[in-house]
C-alpha cells in the first residue's frame, strides 16, 4: 500500500487556522502578517489496470446479420453508460497525475473507458465477440444495428423479403426480388440484455486465458425482452437472474402464448442464450427443436408482414410494434389497433409459413412445392423450382451438420406447427406466475434435464471407449522400436484420429455444453416461481459441472491423438515414410468406405423395389396397402441413413487422393515414386467411382420420397374409408343407446315433475308419468327412492335421490334399471352409488364411476318438492351402459347436459313453454372391438330436433375422426373425415350430410353414400 501522505483541502484550512506560518495563536486582530496558501499538488501519479479476460459471445440473427455495427453500454437505472471493453483478451494498464493518487487513479481509469472501441462489427456469419473487465458486475446492454447503406441482413423468410430498391450483386438471380437465402441491407435494431456477475462461474470458451464466459446472441426476442429489462431498470428493479427470467418468459408466453412457451422452455430462464438460428446456414453449433423452429416460424413470417404490408411497413417498424404490445403485456386482444392488427396478421401468416416448413421438413421437393404453391399461388414455376430447391438444400445442411436428423427435423416441424397455431395470451394466460403454467414448463424442463443426463451418460460411455483405444496407440509408440513398428504406431495413431472423428464426440459435446448451459439458466428462473425447482437446479448444476469436465477431457484427447500422431512422425527417417504410412492409411479407409456404401447401396435400391412390388399388387386393400407402406418408409430410413454418411464417405476418398499426392511430391526415390503414383492411380479411380455412385444414389431421392408419397397417400384414403365403414355399427349403437337412455330420462323427469307439482305428503306415494302413461311409479317422499316400470314391456328403473340446498340447489339422482331401445335393443344402466355422484355434482371428479343424474335448481330447497316454486336451469347426466343383446355389444357410458334458450339466445329455465333445448351429448366405449368417442349437440325447437355437430373419434383406428355440423340453421351438416394418427391432421374426405345419411367425397375423387348412419336418429333431411 502507498503510506504518502499527501495534503487535502481540509489540512490546508486547519493550517489556516491554526496560523501554521508561524504566527502566534494569540497574534492581534489588526497583525498585519498574511498567511501564503499553498497551492494544490497536480502531479500525483495513480495507476488503473484492467484485466479483460471475461468474454461475452453470441450472434446476431434475424436472419443472419454480417457487418453490423455493434456497441456496448451497460444498462443502469433506466440509462445506457458507458462501459470498458476490448476486442481482444488482455490486461490494460494506465498511469495518469492529478491532486491525489485516488483521482489519478480515476482518470487512468477513464483513459481505459475513452479507449474502447467505438462499436465492433459482427463477422460474415453473425457471430462477435468481446472481453469486459472481470471485475464488472451489472447489466450490459448490447446493440447490433444495419442501415441500408452498412451492414447486410441475410433474408431467412421463405417467400422472401421483398424487392431490392436498385441493382444489386446480391440478386443471385437478377430477378430484383429479395429472395430466401440472398443478402440485403435495412435499417434494424437488436438489443440484448446480459447479466453479469463479478462471481459468477461460466465454462470459458473465449481466448486462452479467459476466466470466464457468457453467451448473448441478439435476436428479435431478445430485443423484446430487453424492452421489459430496461422498463424493469428504469423502474428500480435490478438486473437479475430473476428479472431476466421474468422478462424471458414473458416475452415467450406475449409473443407465442402458453404452448409454444413451453416449448421453449429452455429459453424461459435466459431468452438470449439459443434461439439464434438462421436456417438459412444451420451450422453444428446450432440445435434444432420444436421450440427453436417455433421461433424460427415467427421471426421469418414478421419478415413476410413487413415485405407485403405497403410502402410504409419495415422490419423495424414491425419490431417496434410488437415492443409496443410486449410493454403492454398483450398482442392478442391488444386495445391498441395497430398491436391487434399486426397479431391477428401475424397468427394468420405463421400458421402458412409453419405448414411449408412442414413440407421442407419431409425433404419431399414435390411436397414443398406444393406447400408453397398452396400459400403463394402467385409464384411461377420458374421461382417455384428455385425457391423448392434452396428451402430442400437448407433443410440438407440442417441435417449435415449434426444440429438435428431427419426425424427429428420432421417431429419438430410438426409440434412447431401445432405450437403456433395459437399464438400469444389473453388475460390471465398472461401470467407468467400462472401455477399451472409453471408447473408444466418445470415438467417440459425435467424432461429436458433427463434427456441430457442420458445423453451426458452415452457421451461418457463413448469417450471410455475412446480412451482405450488411445491408450492402445500410445502403448504402442512406447514399445515402437523397429522401422515396422514405428509405422504401424502412426496408422494406429492416425486411424485413431479418424475414429474420434467419425464419432461426432466433440461436435455432441460442444452442443450438450450450451443445451445444459440452458437448462441450468431456466431451472434457476423457475426457482424464482416456485421452490419445486430447486431440485433441477441442485441436477442442473451437477449436469453442467459433469458435462464441463466431459468437454475438458475431450478437447484433451484430441489434442493428445493429435501429439500422438507428430510423435509417430517424427519417429521415422525421413519425411517420405511418414507420407506412404499416412497415404496407406486414408486409402485403406477410403475402400472401407466405398466397400460400405456400395453394400448399403444395394441394400437401399433393393427395397425400394420390394416397396414399389408391395405397392403394385396391394389394389385397395388396406392391410396390403400398410404393408407396402412399412416398406417404403423402411426405403427412406435407409436412403436418409445412408445420405448422411456421404459427406464423410466422400471426404475420406478425397483425403485419400490428397496424401497420395503428397507422397508422390515427398518421395525421393524411383521405387517410391512408383509406389505413389500408385497410391494417386488408386485413390483418384476410388475417387471417381465412388462420387459417381453416391451422385446417382443421391438422384434416387426424389423417386424414393414419391414413392413413399404416393403410399402415404394411399393409405390414408384407404384408412379413411375403412373408417368409415366402421361407423354403421357405432351408429346403431349412438342412435340406440342414446334412444334407451334419454327416453327413459325424459320419464324420470317427467316423474320429477309430477312429484314436486304435487306437494306430496310424508311418505309412499304412487303414481303415473303425466306424459308416459305406460310408466308408472312408486315415490317415497323421506327416502326419495324413486321405482319405475313400464306395464306394457319389461322396462324397469330405480333411482334414490337426494338435494343438496344452496343458493343453487340440486336434486341428485343416482339409478339403474333395464331399458328397452325402439329397435327393441335391451339396454343396462349400472352403477348406482349416490355418494359418488355427489362428488360428481360438486365438481370434486371429472367423471362418476355411477349412473348419475343432476338437476340444477335456481333457489334454495331442501326437499324435492320445494322444486315447484323455483326454476331448473340446467341437468347432466352419466351412464354407465351395455348392450345386452342384438346386432351389436357395447360397453361404454352415455352423458349429457341440458340447457334451454329462447329464439334470442338468451338463458332461460327448463321444461318450460316455447324453450328451445339445447342437449350436448357424449357417448364413449367400445362396440365391435371398437374404441370410440362420439360427440354430438342437439337441439330441440317445437318438437323437432336437429342435430348440429357430430365428431366421431375411433380411438386405436389411425386417429380416425368424422366430423360434421352446420354452417349455418338452414343446414345441411358438412364436414371432413380426418386421421390424427400422426402430429399433424391429414384430411382423406369431405362430409356432406343427405337424405338419411352422409355422402364423402374422398382425396381420390371417390364418392360414395352412407345411407346406414343415422347417429341419433335426428337428420335434418
């Protein structure tokens, strides 16, 4: 420590007062003596030094955004300030003078603050980077900018974005459009918010010497977030782990809604730590799921709105509309028009772009046609062919690169597709501190912590391995003494390294690194909601230190395979011997690879034949047309597992080529010479043969999809008629089940009526259903056992009741009893238990395991005769069923509700004049090794019903649902036939009802009548 001291302004007025000239203290009033002030010192030396060694990372993408200007400020109390930091790792010092070494210091401090850089630019991929002191701790606010005169924008919208404003290098195509895949220059504005701490503890990945790292990418969500963090800023909140969470989430839950947030629930604790994928140029870093295509799907169809809205919409204003909403807390729903407007757009436009995403998934270049065709029926087929083309090679590099596979690209895109066709909230779906929310985003995040941990476990598994064998090289260069054993102690080396290579372990690893990076940030912003997370976060923090020490000891394999391999060279002769062993070892492994593909291409081409055969001799029947479809998938798995091998295939022949050619140029004898021109002969006929094989291999694909599309799509259209088959015997069991069961509730109301209307004493008590003649009753009035039997057939009910008073009151009904349908089908309702349907009345069990019946009475009563002098708003009812005898066996349940309208609308009581009733059935079960669930909304005016909605679901038969309602009061019911066996709906039919049935027009052009379903007994016609 410096001990100077050094004098202050207030030693200097004590010697002042003091008179420490060397007056006296007690000098007169009138001396004449003066005190000379001495000046303030201003030479003090004082140094600042500065370590930047803290590294902050990311990339800016909307899509990609390459020579942007870039600045740094830190976010504190609401305003930007000026923060120190370099471009390059290194540690600053600076000498300054002033009145005291503490002011000196500040001013060398300051120098180091006015020389940061003015902005950084990001480099051709979007990517940037820059060090701050270690010792900072607070909220950096960062900004990426393009104008259209600096920087370039790379256009990620499928339909592009919009028309260059002059001629242009970057019209790849001169066509003067801004096309998917072209560069083009815009004003935008992204901004992300970074906490950082002085403590905090990160997996360097910056420059040697980094102590520690943050990953930042900026993204239009991030920029959103920012807007709440720098509102929360200026508020007095503090830049936190819980603000940022808070800001991420609910940027997630405004932009996306509820769905889509969960899927993105790696995001919810740090919005800015992924989401950044141009897919455009997905590159091995990146990691595609539902959840980041969700994001993609919204980003790129803002840029279709901003392209296609006039001449006064930008991406940046776009941008600033939707901050406007977020700062609200609402899009959808929004009072203000222009954040409405620009939601309902937006849900419109995704929901077209998420479908052709679908298509580009599927790598079916027929079906992205289509698909695009379908949402831009303007494209020509010229633009048509070239933008199906760059979507197909995007989706290929996709998958080359490792940041998913195919069926994982194809899942995603589906649950994508599913995640945004409800974007944003309403009201209290805006919660972020919704329970339910929370806890299924905390559930969506321990399946992502378990799926990390298993993959953590595989990786560990697979580097064990690795590491024997290169324990097996290293014993070798430790035992090489001979010339032979020297050289078989670098092919092993060698060969090792190609090894390590081929298992992907390094680019698996990198990517576990940032995916559990993300997981422990989430968990940590779920602590904030909810204690229940403190476990993921306890597992987080493990998982991030395990896969921390993982990425340690792979970098240091590959170092240590590498020195191996220097080793073993430098143990031979000469230079020429190493080159023949190298060139030895590549072409060995180059006809390993050539030998592969040739087996597995043959194995691909001949079930694509036994696919095609299958196909050609199914007709229409399904379960040979199933056949033929397990087989053409089989084709394409293969062809698809195959693919991706043939970048690696062909790298490896080429590098076989290369090190012979290197021999050849090293050798310094005839004989060696000789052997290398060899190895080039070799290596380049290998080369030549195999790039034929896998060119014409790779234009197999387009025949393999189509055959696999033409399958599918017989398939569906055979499944969607089967299906339809099924429904004649699930018609006469709706129609007689729902026969039996609501004639004999409309008796047991009847019976009701009649008891309340008649003020009945205590006791037993008889009678005849005032409607039903035929029925008659016994009715105690202390028990409220109910008997009913109809004289003229071997009918019978049973029912106990009780009421439950309250301001709303209800007359509980618990029965069972033998029923007759017209048909003359016997019908059991089972399961009497009173208590149970209590429970079922108050809402305590989704579903009674009884025969219930509620009747919900406006007033409080507490008998069933005090019914009279109030109003019934509304009755449900659950059955338990089976069918006894006929054509058909069913056990299942039946259960409905009623309300009553007037011609208005309006509520109005029931079983009173000129109501219109309006009954909501659904019966559920199993009828000829059927397992189905129907659903059906009645309506009853002046005695005549109409049924208005039926959807029949066959639960195990590939998602089969027919389902039909009115358009409009006039009728008749039209619908669709759909299959749900996989995520996304695949329409086979449309429905249009007909005289006593229903007509399908099915996807092959069929027509066929249905005149046998009759689903209750109610068609309009």
């Amino acid at each position: 420590m410096n001990r100077k001291i050094y004098r202050s302004y207030l030693s200097v007025s004590v010697a002042l007062t003091l008179g420490l000239t060397g007056c006296s203290l007690f000098d007169s009033e009138d001396s004449s003596s003066t005190v000379p002030v001495e000046p303030l010192p201003s030479n003090i030396e004082g140094s600042a030094s500065i370590d930047f060694n803290v590294f902050i990372s990311g990339k800016a993408v909307k899509g990609t955004l390459r020579g942007a200007e870039l600045t740094v400020k830190e976010l504190k109390n609401g305003q930007l300030v000026d923060v120190a930091f370099r471009s390059e790792l290194g540690t600053i010092e600076k000498t300054a003078t002033g009145t005291s070494e503490a002011v000196a210091v500040e001013l060398a401090r300051s120098q180091i603050l006015s020389e940061s850089p003015q902005s950084l630019l990001t480099a051709d991929d979007g990517t940037y980077g820059f060090y701050i002191d270690q010792q900072f701790s607070g909220a950096l606010y960062i900004t990426i900018k393009t104008t259209k005169a600096s920087g370039f924008i790379k256009c990620d919208a499928i339909l592009g974005c919009g028309d260059f404003s002059e001629s242009s290098e970057n019209d790849s195509n001169s066509n003067s459009k801004i096309d998917f895949d072209e560069w083009y220059q815009d004003d935008l504005t992204l901004n992300v918010v970074k906490e950082i701490t002085a403590q905090a503890s990160r997996q360097a990945r910056g420059a040697e010497g980094t102590t520690k790292s943050y990953t930042a990418n900026a993204t239009i969500f991030t920029t959103l977030a920012s807007e709440l963090l720098q509102k929360a800023s200026q508020d007095g909140e503090g830049i936190n782990s819980e603000t940022v969470a808070n800001a991420s989430l609910n940027t997630l839950l405004i932009l996306l809604g509820p769905e889509a947030a969960k899927d993105a629930v790696l995001l919810s604790g740090d919005i800015s730590l992924g989401g950044a994928v141009d897919f455009t140029d997905v590159t091995s870093e990146d990691t595609i799921d539902s959840g980041t295509l969700a994001l993609i799907n919204v980003a790129s169809t803002l840029q279709n709105i901003a392209s296609n809205s006039g001449e006064n919409s930008s991406l940046s204003s776009v941008l600033e509309t939707l901050k406007q909403g977020v700062s609200n807390g609402n899009l959808k729903g929004s009072e203000d028009a222009a954040v409405a407007q620009l939601a309902a757009t937006l849900q419109e436009e995704v929901n077209k772009t998420a479908t052709v995403f679908v298509a580009i998934a599927s790598g079916d270049i027929e079906a992205i046609k289509a698909a695009l065709k379908e949402v831009a029926p303007e494209l020509d087929d010229e633009s048509l062919n070239d933008l199906a083309d760059k979507a197909k090679d995007a989706r290929d590099q996709a998958i080359e690169s490792g940041a998913t596979d195919e069926n994982a690209l194809e899942d995603a895109a589906e649950d994508s597709k599913n995640a945004v066709e409800d974007l944003g909230c309403e009201g209290d779906e805006c919660n972020a501190d919704d329970s339910s929310l929370i806890s299924d985003s905390l559930t969506e995040l321990l399946a992502s912590l378990s799926q990390s941990q298993t993959q953590l476990t595989s990786l560990n598994q697979a580097y064990n391995e690795l590491t024997s064998g290169l324990q097996a090289v290293i014993a070798l260069g430790e035992a090489a003494q001979t010339q032979e054993e020297k050289e078989n102690y670098l092919k092993a080396a060698d060969d090792f390294i190609a090894e390590f290579s081929v298992s992907n372990i390094e680019q698996e690893t990198v990517v576990l690194v940032s995916r559990v990076g993300q997981i422990l940030a989430s968990a940590e912003g779920l602590l904030a909601l909810t204690a229940d997370a403190q476990s993921a976060v306890t597992d987080s923090q493990a998982l991030v230190n395990n896969t921390a020490s993982l990425s340690s000891n792979v970098t240091g394999m590959i170092a240590g395979a590498n020195a191996e391999r220097e080793k073993a060279i430098a143990l031979l002769d000469d230079a020429s011997s190493a080159a023949k062993v190298l060139a030895e070892a590549a072409i060995e492994r180059a006809k390993e690879s050539e030998q592969t593909f040739n087996t597995a291409n043959v194995d691909v081409q001949s079930q694509v034949a036994d696919a095609t055969n299958l196909f050609a001799s199914a007709g229409t029947d399904l379960v040979a047309l199933e056949a033929a479809l397990t087989s053409s998938q089989s084709a394409l798995d293969k062809f698809n597992t195959l693919n991706a091998l043939t970048t690696d295939i062909l790298s490896n022949v080429e590098l076989a080529k290369t090190r012979a050619e290197e021999y050849l140029a090293l050798a310094t004898t005839d004989a060696q010479r000789a052997e290398a021109q060899q190895f080039v002969t070799e290596s380049t006929t290998i080369q030549q043969t195999i790039t034929e094989s896998v060119t014409t291999f790779k234009a197999t694909e387009s025949d393999i999809r189509t055959l696999n599309s033409n399958v599918s799509f017989a398939v569906d259209n055979a499944r969607g008629k089967s299906g339809t088959d099924k429904m004649t015997s699930i018609a006469f069991v709706t129609r007689e089940g729902a026969d039996a069961v609501f004639n004999a509730g409309e008796v047991v109301y009847d019976v009701l009526r009649d008891i309340w209307d008649q003020n009945l004493d205590s006791g037993s008590h008889t009678g005849t259903a005032p409607n039903y003649p035929e029925w008659t009753y016994r009715y105690n009035t202390d028990t409220y056992a109910i008997e009913l039997t109809n004289t003229q057939g071997d009918e019978e009910i049973l029912a106990n009741a009780q009421v439950n008073s309250g301001a709303t009151s209800k007359i509980i009904l618990t029965w069972t009893g033998t029923l007759k349908s017209t048909d003359g089908q016997t019908v059991l309702v089972k399961s009497p238990d009173l208590a149970e349907c209590e429970r079922w009345s108050l809402d305590l069990i989704a579903q009674p395991n009884a025969s219930c019946s509620v009747v919900f009475i406006d007033g409080s009563i507490t008998t069933i005769e005090d019914a009279r002098n109030f109003d019934a708003s509304s009755a449900r009812t659950f059955n338990i069923v089976e069918f006894v005898d006929g054509q058909y066996g069913f056990n299942g349940t039946l259960s409905s509700e009623l309300t009553s309208t007037d011609s208005a609308g309006n509520t109005v009581p029931l079983f009173v004049s000129d109501a219109i009733e309006n009954l909501n059935v659904v019966i559920s079960g199993t009828t000829a090794e059927l397992i189905f669930t129907a659903d059906f909304e009645l309506k009853n005016e002046d005695d005549n019903d109409d049924l208005g909605l039926a959807k029949i679901m066959l639960n195990e038969f590939n998602g089969y649902v027919f389902n039909v309602n009115l358009l409009d009061t006039d009728g008749p019911l039209v619908g669709d036939v759909t299959l749900y066996s996989d995520s996304t709906p695949v329409k086979v039919g449309d429905v249009l009802e007909i005289t006593n049935g229903f007509r399908v027009t099915y996807i092959d052009g069929q027509v066929i009548d249905y005149t046998d379903i009759d689903f209750l007994g109610q068609n309009i016609n």
